[in-house]
C-alpha cells in the first residue's frame, strides 16, 4: 500500500503521510523504505506494531518449526 492509498483510506493529504512516515523512521533510525519494510517483517516490528505472526507466540513458533523439521526427515 502506497503513500497516496494510505492518504486517502485515513483521509489525509499525501505530505501529512509522507511527514509522519518519515518521522517513524527517522525514530526508528531507519534510513530507506527497504530497512523500513525489513522492520516491519521482523519479530521487534511484528512486536512493537502488534501485528499477528504466522506462528505466533515463540512457543508456538519453536512446536511449529520442529514439526516441519520432522516432516521433512
């Protein structure tokens, strides 16, 4: 999702977004969209935005990766 999309769904202008985007990452010490989108993915950015993971807790996500190790054995 884009700047321009992002504006649009919050009904804000396009400079407003883009000013708070580069806001976050400057806070973040994030120099480029790629670092960006690399936190995000992460387990601190998944964390700190409260966003679900694939596998859940890291209980969860330990049970979940040693499955798919056995079924591959």
């Amino acid at each position: 999702m884009g700047i321009n999309q992002i504006a649009s769904l919050l009904k804000k202008s396009n400079k407003t977004i883009s000013a708070q985007k580069n806001s976050a990452m400057r806070r973040l010490a994030i120099h480029s969209n790629a670092e960006m989108y690399a936190w995000i993915n992460s387990a601190q950015g998944a964390r700190e935005l409260n966003l679900p993971s694939v596998y859940g807790d890291a209980a969860e996500w330990n049970t979940a990766e040693l499955r798919r190790e056995m079924s591959h054995s």
